[in-house]
C-alpha cells in the first residue's frame, strides 16, 4: 500500500509555508530534519536554530520556508492527513460493502505508524508520533479560527468528512457521525499516549490491536 500511495503528489495549502519545502532538496530536509528533530526532543524544545544547526544550514535559510515553527507544525500534521486520506482511499476503493469500508478506516486510525515505513524519505512513524503527541497545539491556540480560514485543517476535515460518509451509508439517520469520528482519532492518540506515559489513565493491552477492538465496539454500538 505504501508503494502505490508513494506515486501520490501530495500539495498542501501554501498559507502553511512562504516556499513550498517539497520544491527544493533544502526544503525537503527542513522536513526530514524537523521530523527527526520533533520526535526527539519535542516540540516545545523545537527551534529553528537548533534545526538548522541538525541540517548543517542556517537558521536565515529555515526562515525562507516557514514563518515560525507553529507553521511548520501546521505543515506536518496537514501532510499527514492528507496522507491519510489517500491511504483510506485506496484500502476502500472497489469495496461495495460499507461496513467493510467502515471496519479498516477505523483499523487506519487505529493503528499506530512504524518508524519502518518509509513514504519517500520521510518516517511515517516519526510523523505519526508528532501528530499523536504535538497536534493539539495547532488547535488550541488564540489564532485557530484565522488559521482555520486560511484552510490549514482542511486535509483532517476531509478525512474525517470521508469516514462521516461511509457511517451515514450504514445508518442514514444516525446524528453524530463527525462527532464520532473525530472523538474515535483525538481519543486513539490520547490513549496511546496515555499507556506511554500514564498507564493508568487506560487499559492498554500489550496486543496491537486494543485500541481497534475498542474503538470499533463504540463505533459499531453507536451507529446502530
């Protein structure tokens, strides 16, 4: 599946960047260096200079991409969803069943990313950890409603619209399939957080799929 999604050109909104990082090889390992730079040492301890300093560059040529490092969070996490969606695309394509569909969207989202996927050079389970452990902050900020207007959050929002639909195929009059669906995602990366660092704020099981198993239980029993 990642070799066929690999020949996907992924283009994201350019209010998230002042050069696109996809159009240079500096570009591209601002990413790859970010990516590292993030899963290691987080984001708060992130910084362009200490960025630039991991990429042998400089902080003035980091500048000439991203505006500042929420931005380049923004970029991280919207290239991840729209990663997503195409994953969830194809694994759907050509299943007429709607609960088939339904079931691997939520192992997609279930399933934690390794760090042994490769989408060209980029590490999806380093991606997938930044999303898990750093998105909330793209959120929760003063500035989230201008930020939603330049169409930052338009990959999750497709993402979650394209599950939405598979749940109103199986039960048109259920109410809440957005709710759902975005509680089932923001409520997967809380849990795995939760059985890294506090345990006993969950009921992680040392099998892979506790959190698939759970989450298809509350999907299932509420949409029907």
């Amino acid at each position: 599946m990642i070799d066929f999604v690999s020949s996907i050109h992924i283009q994201l909104n350019n209010s998230m960047y002042l050069k696109d990082p996809e159009s240079s090889d500096l570009g591209k390992r601002i990413i790859r260096g970010s990516i590292d730079l993030i899963n290691e040492i987080g984001f708060d301890q992130f910084t362009f200079r200490k960025l630039s300093s991991e990429i042998e560059s400089t902080e003035a040529s980091v500048y000439r991409y991203f505006e500042n490092k929420h931005k380049l969070l923004l970029y991280l996490t919207a290239w991840y969803w729209s990663f997503m969606e195409c994953q969830l695309a194809f694994l759907t394509t050509n299943i007429d069943d709607p609960n088939k569909r339904l079931d691997r969207a939520i192992r997609l989202i279930t399933d934690a990313a390794s760090e042994d996927d490769f989408y060209r050079d980029y590490n999806l389970g380093k991606i997938s950890g930044i999303v898990n452990n750093e998105s909330l902050k793209i959120y929760l900020t003063k500035e989230v409603d201008e930020v939603n207007k330049d169409g930052a959050f338009v990959p999750y929002k497709q993402f979650v619209e394209r599950i939405s639909d598979i749940i109103m195929e199986i039960n048109p009059e259920y109410p809440y399939p957005h709710m759902l669906v975005s509680t089932a995602i923001e409520g997967a990366h809380l849990q795995r957080f939760f059985g890294e660092h506090l345990p006993r704020l969950t009921d992680v099981k040392s099998r892979e799929d506790y959190l698939y198993d759970f989450y298809k239980e509350i999907i299932i029993k509420a949409i029907h």
